[in-house]
C-alpha cells in the first residue's frame, strides 16, 4: 500500500474519508458542508463515535465516494480511536473496491496532526493487512493508494507529517512481519524456515545475525532447552540478532528474548485438540522480537539490541522429555519437570542467561505467549507483565499508553516462589493451579540474575479470535510497535 501527504483536496481521489469531531462539522470545502449540513439537518449524521454516513457524489466528471466518519467529543480522542478509524476505513473501501483514499485529519486541540498521521498509517496499513496466501482462488486487490492531509498546515508542519507517516508505515510494516510469522502454519516455519526469514530479515533491515544448531546448543548446555527440542526431528535453532546503533556506549545492549516454539503439542503431557490447533502462534514473541529488530535496524536508532530467539517444536516421540524427569540448565540450576507442557519457561530460562551470559544484555525483555492464564485473567486485549524493576515497568506503561498496545502488571512477590521450589531439585516447571502466569514469571525470573527485566506475557494479545478494527482473525502483531517505541525512548540522545 502506497501511503503518502496531500493538503487538503478533494481532487482525484475517488474515496474521501471525512473524519469529523461532533460539534465541527464543517470543513473547507463548501460543496461538501452543504452535504453534511443536510444529512445533520435530517438527523442522519451527528459526528457521534463510530457512526459512518456513505454517499456517492458527482466530482470533476467523476463519481466519488464520501465516507463520513464521526470521531465523537475531540476531548475523548486519542490516538488508538485514530488507528481504528483508518483501519476500518480502509477496509469500507476495500469492501467497495475504491482505490485512491484520502483520509481526513480533524483538527484536534489535545493531539498533534502529525502524531495522528503516524497513528492513521499504521492503522491503514493493517487494515489493508490479510493473510490470504494459501488460497487457490483469491481476488487480485488493487494495491490502494492512500493520501492523508489536514486543511491550512504550513510548510514545516507538512514536512513533519510526512516523516511521521513513513515512520507509521515502517511500523507497520515490521508488524507485518510479526503476523505473517505467526500465521505461517507449522509444517512450513519451523525452526530452520523462521531462522531463514530472520536471516532474509536481516539482510533487508540492516542488522546482523548469527543462527546456531544442536551442536552449538549442546557446546553451551542449554539443556532445558535441549530438552524441550527432543521429541522433534527438526533440528532446534538458537536465532542470535544483533544491532549496533549506539557505538559510542557499546556495553549499554538491550536484551530482547522471544519465546520461539514453532508448534506446541504439550509434549507427553498432552495438549486437548481444541487446545492444539492454535498452536503454531507459539512463537508469537519470536515473530514479535524480529518485527521489533527490523524496524529498529531500519530507522537507524541509536540504541543496541540484541535478540535472541530459542526455537524449538514440542512434540511426542521416543526421544522426547517426559514428567517426573530432572534436567539441568545453562545456568546450572535443576529442574523437575512436573509438566512438559510448561516449556516455554525452560527455553526462556536458558536463552535468558545465554543472552546475560554471553551477549552482556544490561536489561532484559522476554516476550513470550506463555500461559493460558494470562489469558484468563486479563483476555486478549491487555499483556501481562511481571518485573524485578519497577522503573523499567513504568517506562514500558508509559510507552503502551502512546503506542494503544495495553500492558497490566502482576504481582511479583516472593510469597509465590515457593509454588514453584521442587522437593528434590532447585526448581520445578508449574506451580499448581493458581497464579499460573506469576509463577511462570517468576521462574524465568530466577534466571535474569540482577538485571533489570520485564517479562510480558502475550498468550492472550499476539493471537487474535475473531478480526478486529485494524486486524485480522489470527496473528496480532502484538507488542512490536511497543518494543519498537520503547527502543526509540532508550536512544542516547
Ligand atoms: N503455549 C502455551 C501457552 C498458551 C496457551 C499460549 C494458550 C497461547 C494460548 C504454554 O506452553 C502452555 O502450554 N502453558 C501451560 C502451562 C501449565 C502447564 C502450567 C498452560 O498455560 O496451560
Ligand atoms: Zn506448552
Ligand atoms: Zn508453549
């Protein structure tokens, strides 16, 4: 999708979008007030939040489609309600096959018009978004050019906007990635064919990457993750990405860490079948961190991250771990697996102190669809977050509060470590029926040593049941463009 910045014409575009707050219903063009003033008059039109009027006009010879979108009161607007106009903009559009959009910016006292270009981009771009590739008979669209502009901006604004709307689609873009990574099923991106789009990833984005195979894995005895990898006949990969922007600091790195099954069965403690199919999105914080990486690589920030993904399937075989075993770790620590369904945890544990160990990461984000439980307690709108360092939490909740992509925090007390001590190694992988995304936090947290970290929980936000204002049934996204705008606020300055 084309994306690009018009001051405010009605000209050769055959959808406008006219974005308007209630009480100013009015906008430059005369011909079109006159419109809305009689669809106000006839009460089929009032600016309130979620209300669409559509009609078609005569315009220059040719037919237009105007698209009026109420916004609601300007004091309740904020940037999400900007994305998810767009969003369900393109998509009327796309329903009426129009192809050359223009979405207006309102004038809004409490936001910037170049911040609401940026949250319009995104939201379009993903509105446009499908995942259509495995069907024999589809529909060629059109690609659909957008235009975004405001009324009476002045030069420097204009300059403004158009930079914010290239970063709103590259931001998009990278959360393209994420969803097309995990809508890929899993009988053709496993570990190997992820490491392979990483690589691809990279090469266009600009950063480096280095991917390791059971030797290696073995060499630096990951075992729990070892472990987990077993029962499959794909070979498990350690995914190591690095960026340089800040090479001036080079100690300060920021660890990203992606949980990365590509297929979870359950292994031996077995998945039920409405529990399974779903299952290839569980490498949703694998797909997340890379989308992250890429768009962080591809702005230039001046910041390094480096991200490491340990990919592996949990299956059944003769070959795979079972309950009641005890296994090691990187770090030295025993584990008795009570579940191997809980094998996220063992595979962050040993990347986790793989990417301190030997990566030197100064801070430590894990991004990982964990738990069931985090979708039970907070559904598929918030992630869950667990923390050492309640600063760090505060920068990342200040960032979801811009970014819309809602965080919530859970407790962390240390009252919940002994639900997950074993009576006869150092730890043991559940921690029995309740505070299931606490104790599988605080697991991974006896592995970060003591570096500032928040692990988040997206179970419930990276996959998406039904589709959304901007997004499709399926793979979210979630949280790239939060990742990415937390990097962007760590930059040295
Ligand atoms: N990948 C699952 C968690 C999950 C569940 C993600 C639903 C997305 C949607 C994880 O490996 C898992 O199975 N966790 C178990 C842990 C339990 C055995 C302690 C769970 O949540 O049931
Ligand atoms: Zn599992
Ligand atoms: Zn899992």
């Amino acid at each position: 999708m084309k994306v690009g910045f018009k001051s405010m014409t009605c000209a050769e575009v055959d959808a406008l979008v006219v974005n308007l707050v209630e009480n100013k219903l009015t906008t430059p063009n005369e011909a079109l007030n006159k419109s809305i003033k009689m669809l106000v008059d006839r009460e089929l039109f009032a600016g309130k939040e979620g209300e669409v009027y559509t009609f078609t006009r005569e315009n220059n010879e040719t037919l237009q489609t105007v698209i009026l979108v109420g916004l609601g009161k300007e004091e309740n607007l904020s940037l999400e309600d900007f994305r998810k106009v767009a969003g369900n903009a393109i998509k009327k559009c796309i329903e009426l096959k129009l192809n050359k959009v223009f979405l207006r910016i309102p004038e809004v006292k409490t936001l910037e018009a170049s911040e609401i270009a940026k949250a319009m981009t995104y939201g379009a771009v993903l509105g446009n978004y499908t995942f259509d590739k495995y069907k024999t008979s589809k529909k060629e669209a059109k690609e659909i050019e957008v235009s975004i502009g405001a009324h009476g901006v002045n030069d420097e604004t204009v300059e403004e906007m158009v930079k914010s709307i290239q970063e709103g689609r590259e931001i998009a873009e990278g959360v393209i990635i994420a969803r097309n990574l995990v809508n890929e099923p899993s009988n053709v991106l496993y570990p190997e064919t992820l490491a392979n789009e990483a690589i691809k990833i990279s090469k266009e984005s600009g950063f480096d990457i280095e991917v390791f195979g059971l030797d290696k894995i073995k060499e630096l005895k990951m075992e729990a993750f070892y472990e987990v990898s077993k029962g499959s006949e794909k070979e498990p990969k350690l995914i190591v990405m690095r960026y340089f922007g800040n090479k001036d600091n080079k100690e300060d790195i920021l660890g990203l860490v992606g949980k990365g099954l590509t297929y979870d069965s359950g292994g031996y403690s077995i998945k039920p079948t409405a529990g399974m199919d779903t299952m290839k999105s569980d490498m949703g914080g694998a797909a997340a961190v890379i989308g992250a990486m890429s768009i962080i690589a591809k702005r230039k920030l001046k910041i390094n991250v480096v991200t490491v993904i340990a990919s592996c399937e949990n299956l059944i075989s003769g070959n795979a771990y079972k309950p009641g075993e005890i296994i090691g770790s990187m770090a030295g620590k025993t584990i008795e697996v009570l579940n191997t369904d809980a094998e996220g945890r063992l595979t962050l544990a040993d990347a986790v102190h793989y990417i301190i160990e030997k990566e030197n990461a100064k801070e430590i984000i894990d991004v990982a669809t964990l738990t069931g439980a985090a979708l039970v307690a907070l559904g598929e709108t918030t992630t869950a977050v667990i923390t050492n360092n309640s600063e760090f939490y505060k920068e990342l909740k200040e960032v979801s509060d811009y970014t819309g992509e809602k965080v919530w925090e859970l407790p962390a007390f240390d009252d919940y470590k002994k639900l997950i001590k074993s009576d006869i190694a150092d730890l043991k992988n559940i921690g029995g029926k309740f505070a299931g995304t606490i104790t599988a936090g605080l697991f991974i947290k006896e592995f970060v040593q003591d570096k500032p970290w928040l692990h988040l929980d997206i179970a419930g936000t990276s996959w998406s049941s039904s589709k959304s204002d901007y997004g499709i049934k399926g793979g979210t996204g979630a949280p790239v463009s939060t990742l990415y705008e937390l990097a962007k606020k760590k930059q040295s300055k």
